[in-house]
C-alpha cells in the first residue's frame, strides 16, 4: 500500500450451509444469515457474500433487498474447480453459474475459493467471465495475523489472500476473535491490506450465536470510526491494485551555468 493511505479490509462470508453433506438445515441457515446481517447493519459494515448459486440463493435474494453496500461472489468449490475437475468442468460449471447470475441482474466479478485452487493455465477462462480478483481458501493458523499483500496473476487478474477465518479450524484454535482483531490491527499498523473469512457453516457449528464475529466487527467499526482503516468490496479493492502506482518525476542534478 502506498505511504499516508489507510489500511483496507475486506470481509468475506461464504454461504456454505447448503453444501453437500451439510448439517445445517435451512432454519439454521435463515437464523445465521439474520444475525449476520444484523450485526453488519449495527456496525455500519458491508461484505463480500459468497454462493454456490448465486442466482438461486435464498440468501443472496435477502442481502440484495437490504439495499446496503454489500458485494456477491461466487463461491468456488473443489467439485468444480482445480486440478482433478479439470479445464472442461471448470469451463462449463463458470459459464452455467455466471450466465444464471448475469440473467438474475447480478454483476459477479470475484470467485471466493472454498477448499479449491484454480490452476494457473484456467485463469483466462475467468476473465472471459470478468472476474478480476480469486479469494483465496482459508488462512491457516500460521497466517492467522498477518495483513498480507495481494498479488496480481496471470490475466490481469488479481488474488487476494485471507489474514483470519472465523472460526479458526481446528479442535484447539477457537472462535478466531483474536486473531481477527490481529488481522485488523496489523492491517492499520501497515495501513496494509487484510482479508477475514467468515465461515458459516463452521459459526453454526461453533460459535452459532456469533459472539467471535460481533467482537471482531465492533473492533473494526471502531477503527472505522477514528479513521484508522477503511472497509472495502474486494472488487472495489482490485479495481484500486489495478491502478498504476503514482510517480514522482526525476529532478536533475546539473546545476545551472
């Protein structure tokens, strides 16, 4: 990030309750996604929402009647994407989903990975959907407090990495409000760039009341407030990367005669 800018963050939700051998049913799911948008109303905050389908999601269709700021991706599962699906599976399964989210009025420009990388040689395939920037799957614990930089790929395409996910994964780590205020404060001290995902399926396992995530939002809405960081899309945040950095022009060292 350049010097005398804010620190960005990004937060991501992938709606992931529906997937297959989910244990959430749809009154677990209606009950997460309330409080969620509760608390991001409260707070003043918008977020990046991940789906499957997009275009037949019941809670994208209630985020969209919010009117508030959010922006919708497409949440990219290893059925579809990587290297064991292959080049034609990918191929087909972007162009089913794009296609039905474009016919539905939505505007997808970023693919939120769940458990999945796209290979380097399927990248030309996003652009030619307008997809611009790939979230990445979720942070380990070892990179659970960095604010970490994002990365411009083949394409023009930009990849943005996660800093926290809440909650944390595995048996010993928690809710992951901690290192989600980590994440936060390393982005303001760097005035750098840090991303949290937000787990559904793993809040409705662990944390169904979303005390880890209200915390984690209250302490970024109060950065917010003192001027210490900026809450953005991470399509909002590619189109910045994509920006050529501003130059200084070279001043000559000869002296006048």
């Amino acid at each position: 990030m350049a010097a005398g800018r804010l620190g960005a963050l990004a937060i991501t939700v992938d709606l992931n309750l529906g997937g297959a051998g989910g244990k959430h049913g749809p009154k677990q799911e209606t009950a997460i996604l309330t409080r969620l948008l509760e608390l991001f109303d409260l707070y003043e905050l918008s977020a990046t929402w991940a789906a499957a389908e997009p275009a037949q999601s019941d809670a994208i269709g209630r985020i969209r009647e919010t009117g508030a700021a959010h922006e919708i991706a497409l949440l990219g599962e290893s059925t579809w994407v990587g290297s064991e699906a292959g080049r034609p599976q990918f191929a087909r399964q972007l162009e089913r989903r794009m296609g039905a989210a474009c016919g539905a009025g939505l505007s997808l420009s970023t693919l939120a990975l769940c458990g999945a990388r796209v290979p380097r040689d399927h990248y030309d395939l996003l652009v030619k959907h307008s997809v611009c920037v790939v979230r990445q799957s979720r942070a380990g614990a070892r990179r659970a407090l960095a604010a970490l930089q994002p990365q411009s790929l083949r394409h023009g395409v930009w990849e943005a990495p996660p800093s926290a996910t809440l909650p944390q994964r595995g048996a010993w780590f928690g809710t992951g409000a901690g290192a989600g205020r980590g994440a936060v404060r390393k982005a303001i001290a760097m005035s750098g760039f840090a991303q949290i995902i937000l787990d559904v399926a793993g809040l409705a396992e662990r944390d169904p009341r979303l005390q880890a995530v209200e915390s984690v939002l209250r302490y970024a809405a109060r950065a917010v407030g003192r001027g210490q960081l900026r809450m953005e899309s991470l399509s909002r945040l590619a189109a910045e990367w994509m920006q050529p950095l501003p130059t200084t022009p070279a001043r000559s060292i000869l002296r006048a005669a």
